[in-house]
C-alpha cells in the first residue's frame, strides 16, 4: 500500500492526466479508457495507466 497526494492536471472523458506523489509510486500518469473494438474480450469500462516524462 501506498500513501500521498495526487493533483489532477487534465480530464476529459477517454484520459486523466495527474502527478502523484506517494512514498512508493512517484511523477505523472495518465490512465487512458481503452476503446471498443469488435472483440469480446474488451470490456466497457477498461483503462490503462501509463508513466509519463514530465
């Protein structure tokens, strides 16, 4: 478990933007809404977090 702060620097609807600062996790992410595709597998509500460069 961590703990910290987050600061939301952009969210639209498909991708949030924010920089957290935990003892473990650190720096700025995105999680960005996968989008539908014809294959069963993809869920509605599925994201993925990325590391970003500052």
């Amino acid at each position: 478990m961590d703990k910290g702060t987050y600061k939301v620097k952009n969210w639209r609807k498909d991708k949030i933007e924010f920089f957290l600062k935990g003892s473990k996790l650190s720096g700025m992410y995105a999680l960005i809404k996968l989008k539908k595709t014809s294959m069963k597998s993809y869920k509605q509500n599925e994201w993925l977090l990325i590391r970003m460069k500052e």
